[in-house]
C-alpha cells in the first residue's frame, strides 16, 4: 500500500482509540525525562500554586507537580484539581453516572470466596447439574478497573467528560442505533430491543448499591478502555475550556441515557440464542453480584431467531440497497473498516470483495402481475439510409416533450456550426461523435417516450448497409416495426432497391409482423397525394409479397423535419387531403405483445460497460424469455462463467425484471473477459447450450449454396459456412419438395440447411438467425 | 522418364508447405535428425545421449504448422544404423535449410511434378499482411501466396452507444485500436514497403489507419509515417476472416496485388459463383458430378476443372490417385485445370463445395440424379448430418 492509500484509509476514530496503550509515554517520562527548563518552570509553578492553595492542606510538593505536569503549568486547573482531590473529601455524588457506579457494583463482591490458582473447575462443577448451578457456585465477576471515562480535570465536578470526538461518535453510534431499529426487522430485533438495559438503568434509584434489579453500568462491558488522551496539548485543551456551557450539559443527568449508546453493543443475535435461558425459570441469583446480565434479562426468548434476517443481512440489504440509490451506504463499523483497510492492500490481486446481493426470493411472476403498470412496446425504426428515420424520432421525441427546446437549439447551433443544420433534430439520437461528423447513424439508439396507454422504446436503426448487423440487434428487441420511407423523388426508387427492401425482410424473418409505413419527406413533393397513393401501392405489394398481412400494415404521410403528422396533424393546406391518424396515434394504437414469462431465462447482452463507481462490470440486454431478480446467480454463456446479480435498473433500480424489458444488470463475481456483446446470460438451472452446429429452416434472399457466411442473431455475429443443404421445402406446407440435396437454393425459396459454426455459441431453437455474407443478407430462418 | 533426383533447396517458408504438399503417406523420407539414444552398460546404469543422425522413414502422418512454417513428418525407420534400430519410430522436423530427400512409393505423378515446379519458380509474391476488422473484433493476417496465415485474434469489447454516455463508446475504440496496432506490431513488420491492406464495414478500418498515422507521428515513427502510402483500406462486410474473399475482390486491392495467386485463385472462384448463380447446368460441384461431367466429355477445350489440393494430400493412396487420375484426364482432354490452395480463403470456399468443382464447355443436366449412393460414399462428411 502506497503511503497516500495509508494516509487516505486512515480512520481518526480507529486511530484514537489504538492510541491507549501510547498514553504513558508522557507520563512515565515525568519523573527523570523532564529537561532543565521544565524543572525550573515546575518549581516557579509550585510556588504559586502553593500559594494560590488553601491553608491547612497536606499536599506534597510531588503531588503539585504531577498536576502540574498533567495540566502543562496551568496554574489555576491545577489548583481547582487539587482542592478537588484533596481538600474536599470526595462524597457519594447523586447521578447515577456509569464510572462511579460500577466501582461499587464490583465491590459489592459479597463475601464469596475468590477462586485460588490451583482450583480445579472441573472438580467444582462436578456435583451440579447441567445450567442449574447452584447460587453459592455461581462466580462473580470482577469487572476491571477502568479509569473513568472522559476527559481528566476541568472544573466541573460532575460526571466524567467527554471529548469532542466522543461526544460525536456517541451522536453518530446513537443515530445509527436508532436508523437499525426503526427498520422495524421483527422477530430478532424484538427480544434484542428487550435486551437493552437502558430503561432500567436510567429508571434505577440512584442509590444503586442496594438495589435488587442488577443495574450494569455500561462501561464495563466495552472491550476497550475508555479514551485518555495526552492533556499537555494546549491546543486541544484551549478549545474545551472556551466551552463551559456544553461540559455543563454533558454533565446533567440525562448523561447515563446517552453514555450507553457510546459503550454498549447491542447483543448479536448469536449472543442472544447463547444466553437466553430455555425455560421461563427464574433462577435464584444474588443481588449485586455482576453477572452476565443478558442471561438474567432475556428469559423469554422463544421465537426463532434465525427465522427472519439476520443483522448483518439486514446491514448488507440497505447498504446494497443504499448503492442502488447510488448515495452512500451506511457508515462503515469499526470492524468493517479496518477490514477495508486490509482489502485495499489485496486489492492489487483483483479479489472480488464484493458482498453478494442477498436475493429478496420474490415471486417475480406475482410481482409482475401486481405491478400491472403501462403497456410497454419496443420498435425499430427501419429504412434505406437518409430516409430520415433519426429525424423523425428526433422530432417524435422533441414535440411529445421528451427532449426539451434548450437541447434542440444546442443541437442546432452545434449542426448549423458543422454545416448540417437539418441534422439537428437527428443528433437527440445519434449521439456518438463520428455518426455526428459523418450524418449517418452508426449503432442503434434507444429512447423512451410514454403515451397515455403505452411507454414506447425507440430503436432507432441504422440505415446504411454497413451497419446492418447493429440493425439487426435492434429488429430483434422490437415488437413491432416503423418502416420510413423517403418520398423525394428518385430516393425513393432507389431506397426500395437498398436498405428498404432488405430491413423489410429482415424484419420479418425475425418475427416482427406489424408494420407502419412513415412515407417521409411529403413536403419536398408538396404533399402530392399522387406520390403518396404511387408509394403506398408499390410498397403494400412489395411487403404483402414479403409476408405481411395487409392488415398489420399502416401508410402514413408525414415530414420528419417540419413535423407534420407525427405528434400534431398537419397544418399545410396540401395536405388536407390526409384526415387519418398521426404516428403517434397509430403507434398507441399497438397491441401489447404476449411474453414469454414463464420460460427459462434467457438474456442477450446488447452492451458492456463499467456502470459507474460501484458497479464495475455492467450488462444492457432485453430479457428475451423468463425473469429475474436481484441477488440471483446466472450463467454467461458460452464462457460457462456463473455471476450474481447485484442489483438492477430499468431507467430506476428496480428488484426484478421480466421478459420483453431492457434492462441494465449490476454483475458481481464475474470478471469482464467471460462476457462478450452477444452472449446470454441464462439461469444455471437450464443453461442455453453452446454449438458448433445447426440445422435451420431458411427463407433465401439470394443464392444459397455450401458457402461461408456471418451467422446473427441479435447482437450475436459470428462466422461459419453452410456445410449442406439438405432440401428445398415448399413454402407452405414446408414439406420437402424438390430433389433430395439441391446444389443452388434461388432466392425466395426456402430449404433446410445445416450451418457449422467457426466457435461454439449460445444458440437453441427456436431462435431465428440471419445469415449474411459478402455485405448481403443471404437468408433468414428459424433453427430447427 | 523418370525423374531420379532433383535438389531442391528451401529458402522461405513456403518450402515447407510446398514439402507438406508433396510428402504423402507411404513414401520413404530421409533426413537428418537428432534422437536421444539411450545405451545401457553391462551394470545397468543407463546412459542417454543427442545423437545426430540421417534417418530414413516410412511416412506414416504428417502435421503441418503454418504459424512457424514447420513440418513434423512421423513414421517407421525403415533403414538400420548404429543408433536407430529398424521398425522404430520417429518424428523429422523439416525446417529451413535442412536437406531431405523423398522416395515416392509408386513414382512421381504429374501433381507432384507440378509441385515440384510450382515449388523453385523463382518470382515470388510477398507476403501481404491484412487486418480484417469490425468494431471490437480484427483479425491479423498473412496473405503468402500459397496460405492465408492468422497471426491472431484481437477481441475487445466496445461500449455501445448509449444516451449521454459518447465518451465511452470513443474511448473503447481508442483502446481498441490500439491494441489491434499493438498486436500488428509484434506479429508484422509494417514498415516494409509492401501493401497493408486495412478492411472494415463502415468506418473502423480509416479511423484505424487515421489511428496508425497519428501514433506514429506522436511517437516520431518515420519509418512507419513514410510507409502511410502503402496503407490500403478496403470496404469488408465484416470483420470475420472469410470476408478476405470480398476484399480481393475491390478494385483497390486488384490494382495493388494483381496476378497474385491468390488473387487468381479469388476470380476463379468467383467465376464459378457466377456460372452457378445463373443456373445453366455449365457450372457443378461436388466429386461424383465433376467425374461424371469429364467421364461425358464436358471438360474439353474452355472447361476448367477447380480443384482443391487438400484432395491431394489424402492419407489414403487411393483418394489420391483419383483425382490424380481426373486431373491427368482434363488435362488431356485439353480443358484447364487449377488447383487452389485449401490454405486461402478461395480455397475455402471451394472445399465448401467438397473441393472440387467444374465449368463445363456445354450444360450438362442432371448429373447428381443417380450419383447418390456414389457421393454418399466418398466419406468427406458429405453424408447428412441430423443434430
């Protein structure tokens, strides 16, 4: 650990209270270590003080100098001490103050005659029964000696004092103790709280020697001796004298109340189940005897107290808890600390020192149908590249609010400065510098908006042809699908060549059925409906050859860039002709898609990345099928690697998830080099299983023949060949038809291929996969 | 004629793949070798020792390692010295520089021969190195001219893009890129003057080149900065290997390494492709098709027979003497005949198509209809395959 670290784990609180045993270093010192200088200030002090001093007294000279020294030549504190400690015989003080009590608790021994050193216990307890020990044997504990505690000296005469730090140590330990206990955690907690002697200590008659009720004063039961520092420094000191009024405060008889929580730990729930009795017995005890007062106090614990919780449990709940909210957790004990200490050095060996998330065990399902919130929908915004499918989202997102104006005029000050300003609408969502610099959108972008029945996630896709396997990824979180279309003349030709002929059919291979058709740009053809009509025509056939119902289709005409027909009607007097719904009323108008809740988990990772501080190792994905929870134990595959979910957010932390939400997983026991983008995370119960092989159903897009090709499937993209063709199937019956192994599959036939993969990968049936090569897509289909 | 005895002497890596194409299982192979003898005296304490020694063998495997270019050749030692008693095994390593001589069991065929000639022709091709890359992915390639070698795979997971969070994304393929340049660096030499082809969908592969210049002008590289020019980035639809294919075949590339083998061996593929799209029946694959298409004279004069030399390197003689055999035939018959590497991505793509393929001269129907049982047969993996 580097000396910055030690400086930077450093804990005053710890620190002081190690000090203890370096106290005497001052003081040992005093007698022979003085230097010439003290010696002579210690008798010019004597001198005075002796003067200053009542008559009649019989102090030494020794005495005087101790204080002296104690007090680093304060005259007049030496002198108060002195009178003190004297002159004045001490008399019984009235408060039920902790040090003094205990004195006389522990001197009330009774009588009982101490053990000798070759006392055989065993021998003693011979004739006794088990836990019935007769009273005479019982032993009396000797509580040691502890100097008082508190600050030596001052004026007051009180009950000891406290330091500054003790005193906020005492706060912070008390509020905490009241944080934990108004956590309301029942069954164990319950009998802790009858355990705390408090009550009795403070409703105890100050006449505490005689009492039959066992009054424990605190302090003992702390490990450690109270705190006395070295006094000689002044500029501790200075600061308590300038302070009368609050050592008064501290001094009043509310101290005992306050005192406790500074000393005494509450009982651990073991300590409770070791020490309550079994039976509701009382047993004869001796008054005034110390003894273990948990075992006397508690003698009706009858509840389990493993059944609920434990304490720590409960502390690692809210502080994971206390993360997720990504403030800080609760303030580290003692022990936590130095253990943190300690793992700081170990750090350097990558340990996860992570606790795990302690699993809720919800019943997700249950929860899920509780929460019946809004439907939600996730579409895929899809298109020949320049259609305007980023400005029309932009523009979507911008007049329903989700994106303020302050943004947008950012946006279009910083495009009009890179001279693309009818690119500003499309930077709410392509936010990656290059896409910004280049105007082409790169990776898919998601965006939330909510409509009154339904919260949406745009995918927004990108259009060019590069990129068509981040397209992919996004068709295969979509439900449903907005084709846009770009009605300027000549673009729209050539787009149906391009991209919107394959992102059409790309989507409906990987099972989207619905589509609304967005026939942009209107205004640059000044709302000629002709246009619209012309367009409409060529693209229904186009996609009911494609497999599309009819009825699942929508046309809409509409301008990304002005804004016509999306959230608002359109204002434009050439477009009166149009009187059907907007985008956003056709998109609320989607019904919510069924999930697969109930099967086993299955989640494709979209995105790693470092989720912030806490969270080192992050995962995005959609859930395709099952569900999960906070604290639950998944498998990566196909690095077969188990990991914990340490916490999970859907926009907020949230404790479970289920199939068809984006969800961003907190992982904790997994190291980045098992994840890659395309893997799945499923449940170690039934794990997806890794292949080298399939057999798939496809649909050609082109000439299929044994090749090498790019399998996808959602963010999954990896390389292998069709090994074989094993036959043509009809296209409706899907029986086999044709010669038995065809060399060539043309386009628009489907046949059953078997595919072999370069590596192993997560992939299982029914799972659909796309398969490209040389930049077009080949083939789409389903496995078998 | 015969031909008794050739020197041949290897003086680049492809020697040895030359080697791995003509040593065949059955020939007698004799080299020189180091073997530990161990001697036992009349006490029995043993004694071992390095002894070097020639040692013939009866060639019973071969294994070929490309990413060294080292054959190891293992057999039976057919000839008895002081050290090697006869029936022993043993592994030669043939390596640069050293010397062996090959006894073909039943004499040289004309696909050794051609080997052979292949082999000592003294213009060669360089070596190219590629990067074929996708975001988060590249692969580092030696394009020789008779193997496609991969250097290694660098794979590095890149944050997607996510609302408010553009910086991670570009810091992931900053960290990328170099990686990808470190690894390049230690696998290839990229200050020689000879193309570095660069090949990417989308961006990645300029931002990669831009990444290359910009570290080498911050590090004072010159060597590197006065190489920029032969830097080549190409337009590749993915970052997987087999995209090599799409890349030999852009004209930028074709301009650079044109009448390279393996840029050949790329059009030839890509011929065939072609003649199978259209579906004519000119154009088939697959063993029994292609021998019966020659058996009926389609592979005369213009008809090009493609053929992977993986055929040729079967363990079994007499796989090997068949497609011998149908090599001399369209050789004879006058039609052209081209033997890919099955180390290339062209050669790939061939063996897809069971390794052998054909351009007829005229279309030919049906010749797979009763070649069922026949191709069934051939024991390549053809049979079909139920998960």
């Amino acid at each position: 650990m580097s000396r910055h670290q030690i400086v930077k784990n450093l804990d005053l609180d710890d620190e002081l209270d190690d000090y203890d045993g370096g106290d005497d270093y001052g003081y040992d010192g005093a007698g022979e270590g003085i230097s010439e200088e003290d010696q002579e200030q210690l008798r010019q002090c004597t001198i005075i003080v002796r003067e200053a001093l009542p008559q009649g007294g019989n102090i030494t000279d020794k005495q005087i100098q101790d204080s002296l020294w104690y007090y680093y030549y304060d005259i007049e504190k030496t002198v108060t001490y002195l009178v003190k400690t004297y002159l004045e015989p001490p008399k019984e003080k009235k408060t039920p103050g902790g040090g003094k009590k205990t004195k006389d608790n522990i001197e009330g021994s009774d009588g009982s005659k101490p053990c000798s050193g070759t006392f055989s216990f065993v021998k003693f307890f011979e004739d006794s029964p088990w836990l019935k020990v007769p009273s005479e044997r019982q032993t009396i504990f000797i509580a040691p000696l502890y100097p008082r505690g508190g600050l030596l000296g001052g004026s007051s005469d009180g009950a000891p004092k406290m330091s500054k730090l003790q005193a906020l140590a005492a706060a912070r330990k008390k509020k905490k103790a009241e944080e934990q206990m108004s956590q309301g955690i029942a069954d164990v907690e319950k009998p802790m709280a009858s355990l705390q002697i408090n009550e009795q200590v403070s409703t105890t008659n100050p006449t505490v020697a005689s009492t039959s009720k066992i009054s424990v004063g605190k302090p003992f039961s702390r490990g450690l001796p109270l705190r006395k520092r070295k006094d000689s420094n002044e500029h501790e000191k200075a600061p308590k004298a300038s302070q009368p009024k609050k050592e008064h405060r501290l001094s009043q008889p509310e101290l005992p109340q306050e005192i406790p929580m500074v000393d005494q730990a509450e009982p651990s729930a073991f300590a409770n189940t070791m020490f309550s009795s079994p039976s509701q017995v009382t047993r004869p005890r001796q008054d005034n005897l110390f003894t273990l007062h948990l075992a006397l106090d508690t003698t009706s614990t009858t509840a389990n107290p493993f059944a609920g919780p434990s304490p720590d449990d409960i502390v690692i709940a809210a502080q994971s808890k206390a993360a997720g909210k990504g403030g800080k957790g609760n303030p580290k004990t003692n022990g936590e600390k130095r253990a943190d200490q300690i793992a700081s050095g170990v750090e350097a060996l990558k340990l996860d020192n992570t606790p795990r998330a302690k699993s809720k065990n919800l019943d997700v399902l249950a929860e899920f149908e509780k929460a019946k919130t809004k439907n939600a929908a996730n579409f895929v915004v899809i298109g020949h590249v320049d259609a305007g499918k980023s400005t029309l989202m932009g523009r979507l997102l911008y007049d329903l609010k989700v994106v303020d104006q302050r943004t947008i005029d950012r946006y279009r000050k910083e495009a009009e400065k890179m001279g693309k300003s009818s690119f500003a609408l499309a930077w709410v969502l392509d936010q990656g510098t290059e896409e910004r610099a280049r105007g082409v959108t790169i990776d898919i972008a998601t965006n939330k908006f909510e409509t009154e029945k339904t919260s949406f996630t745009i995918l927004d896709a990108p259009g060019h042809r590069d990129f068509i396997p981040n397209m992919i990824a996004g068709a295969s979180q979509a439900d449903f699908a907005v084709l846009v279309i770009d009605a300027s003349t000549g673009s729209f030709e050539s787009g149906l060549r391009g991209q919107t002929k394959e992102h059409a059919l790309l989507v409906r291979s990987m099972g989207v059925q619905r589509l609304i058709v967005a026939v942009n740009k209107l205004d640059t053809v000044s709302w000629s409906q002709d246009r619209f009509t012309e367009i409409s025509t060529q693209v229904l056939a186009f996609l009911t050859a494609a497999g599309f119902l009819s009825k699942n289709i929508t046309f809409i005409p509409c301008s990304g860039l002005k804004g016509d027909n999306i959230a608002r009607h359109s204002t434009e007097p050439e477009a009166s002709w149009y009187s059907g719904p907007t985008l956003v009323e056709v998109l609320d108008d989607s019904e919510p898609v069924a999930r697969a809740l109930s099967k086993p988990l299955r989640l494709t990772i979209g995105d790693i990345f470092r989720g912030g501080v806490q969270n080192p190792l992050s995962i995005s994905g959609r859930i395709e099928s099952g569900s999960l929870q906070m604290g639950d134990a998944l498998l990566a595959q196909p690095s077969s690697e188990k990991c914990y979910v340490k916490s999970l957010e859907i926009d907020e932390p949230v404790d479970w998830a289920v199939a068809g939400q984006n969800v961003t997983v907190h992982l904790s026991g997994i190291e980045e080099q098992y994840l890659k983008i395309g893997d799945v995370l499923c449940t170690p119960v039934n794990p997806i299983q890794n292949i080298k092989q399939f057999t798939a159903k496809v649909l050609a897009f082109e000439f299929i023949t044994p090749m090498q090709i790019d399998v996808h499937r959602g963010r999954l993209h990896t390389a292998g060949r069709i090994k074989e063709i094993v036959a043509v199937l009809d296209k409706h019956t899907g029986a086999v038809s044709g010669k038995k192994r065809p060399r060539i599959v043309k386009p628009g036939m489907i046949a059953r291929i078997v595919v072999e993969l370069d590596l192993s990968v997560p992939l299982e049936a029914p799972g659909r996969v796309v398969l490209r090569s040389d930049g077009q897509t080949v083939a789409a289909g389903l496995l078998e | 004629m015969r031909l008794i005895k050739q020197d041949i002497i290897e003086r680049d890596g492809s020697g040895s793949w030359h080697a791995y194409n003509l040593i065949a299982v059955g020939d007698t192979l004799r080299a020189s070798a180091v073997r530990k003898v161990t001697t036992e005296s009349s006490t029995g304490s043993t004694n071992s020792k390095r002894i070097h020694t020639t040692i013939s063998i009866l060639t019973t495997s071969l294994s070929f390692d490309p990413q060294v270019s080292q054959l190891h050749v293992s057999g039976r030692v057919v000839e008895e010295n002081t050290f090697v008693p006869m029936g022993s095994y043993h592994t030669l390593d043939l390596e640069l520089q050293r010397n062996f001589t090959l006894t073909k069991k039943d004499g040289w065929d004309s696909v050794a021969l051609d080997m052979i000639r292949e082999s000592i022709r003294v213009d060669k091709e360089g070596v190219v190195p590629a990067v074929v890359m996708q975001e988060g992915l590249a692969n580092i390639c030696l394009i020789t001219e008779y193997q496609t070698v991969l250097k290694q795979r660098v794979e590095v997971a890149i944050p997607k893009k996510r609302s408010g969070r553009a910086g991670d994304h570009d810091k992931g393929l900053d960290k990328f890129f170099a990686t990808v340049l470190e690894t390049l660096l230690r696998h290839v030499d990229i200050t020689q003057p000879r193309p570095l082809l660069l090949a990417s969908p989308g961006f990645v592969a300029a931002g990669f080149q831009k990444y290359i210049i910009s570290e080498a002008t911050r590090t004072g590289n010159k060597a590197l900065l006065g190489n920029k020019s032969n830097f080549l980035v190409v337009h590749s639809s993915s970052g997987h290997l087999h995209s090599l294919t799409e890349i030999m075949k852009s004209p930028a590339v074709l301009a650079k390494l044109k009448d390279t083998k393996y840029a050949r061996e790329s059009q030839y593929m890509d011929d065939f492709s072609a003649m199978l799209r259209k579906d004519d029946g000119r154009a088939w694959y697959g063993p029994s098709e292609v021998e019966r298409a020659a058996e009926k004279g389609g592979l005369g004069p213009g008809g090009v027979l493609l053929i992977n030399n993986s055929l040729f390197r079967a363990q079994e003689v007499g796989v090997r003497k068949r497609w011998v055999g149908l090599v001399d035939r369209v050789k004879g018959g006058g039609g052209e005949v081209r033997i890919l590497s099955s180390d290339h991505e062209s050669g790939k793509r061939l063996e897809n198509l069971s390794g052998v393929a054909a351009i007829l001269t005229f279309p030919l129907e049906d010749l797979d209809e009763s070649g069922e049982e026949d191709g069934a047969g051939d024991g390549d993996g053809e049979t079909a395959m139920v998960i």
